[in-house]
C-alpha cells in the first residue's frame, strides 16, 4: 500500500510479465499517455525506504540509485497491453476474461438480488395471510368450544327460601 492505494513496483511487475525491469520502464515512457497519474506513479524517496524496511523481497531496491514506478490494477493491466512477452499477452487476456467473469457475477448477483427481495415481499404477504388464517382458526375454535360446553345448571336450592307477600299470592293462586 502506498499513498492509499494497493501497487506492484515495476521490478515485481516485470518478473511478472518475464521482462527485465528496464525493458518493463522502457515501454511504459514509449507509452506515456497511457499510464496517467492513477495508473502509475513515481515512488519517493522517503516511500522507498519505508517499503525496503517493510518488505524483505524488496531489499534489492535499497541500493538502487533509481526510485522505482508503482502501478496501480489498472496500470498493471496497462502494461500488459504495452509489451510482446508470451507472459503479458496471457497475462493481458487472462484479465480480461477475469473481469468479463466479473461483470456476469455481478449482473446476476444483481438478478439474485431482485429475485430474493421479490421472495421477501411474498414470505411478508404470507406470514400476514398466515397470522390472520391463525386468528380465523382460534376464533372459530373458541366458538365450536363455547357451542359444545354443558350449560351451566343454576344451582339447585335445597330447602326453604324466604318468600315475600308478592311470590306468596303468585303461588297461591
């Protein structure tokens, strides 16, 4: 990582590619304008010696006289499109495919996406088809419950009752 951004040096980039470091640099200055700012950059010193200290394949770099290139992805790929070795053409193809690949998954992550949000609004629409179907069933449980219950008897007397002068006559007549 260098200034935020994820890099090859050019000499690992050419080892990459099976070209020397100074056929790799050559080709890129004949290419100039294809290798903007974001592409590729020129390494500091000060960037230099933290990646030296940092990395110990990069230790062959602490002698240098010449501050490497870092490339970003897209520069990397750039290169591959700049020089004839067998290794960067595949390297160059094998990109492509990889993002051709890349490009399909996420076209159908995003139809995977739809269809399962789609999923989701059915589940919704059934669990509150089911929630009102169960509060169907236990209302019409609770009403067989009530029409099979026993009538409750009112409780039978046993024994005298106290009678006022109005049931008295009622009675007697």
């Amino acid at each position: 990582m260098i200034r935020g951004q994820r890099v090859m040096i050019d000499a690992d980039l050419a080892e990459l590619y099976g070209v020397s470091t100074r056929a790799l640099n050559q080709a890129v200055k004949r290419n100039a304008a294809r290798f903007p700012a974001d592409f590729m950059f020129r390494v500091t010193r000060a960037e230099k010696d933290r990646l030296v200290a940092a990395d110990g394949h990069l230790a062959r770099l602490k002698f240098s006289p010449v501050l490497p290139f870092a490339f970003t992805e897209h520069g990397a790929i750039q290169a591959a499109n700049v020089l004839n070795s067998t290794q960067a053409v595949a390297m160059g193809v094998h990109v492509v495919r990889a993002f051709v690949k890349a490009r399909a998954l996420a076209v159908s992550h995003k139809d995977l996406a739809l269809k399962l949000a789609q999923f989701e609004k059915r589940l919704m629409r059934a669990t509150v088809q089911l929630v009102e179907h169960d509060e169907a069933i236990e209302n019409l449980f609770a009403a067989i419950r009530e029409l099979t219950a026993e009538p409750q008897k009112a409780p039978r007397r046993i024994g005298f009752s106290d009678w006022k002068e109005g049931d008295a006559r009622k009675a007697a007549s």
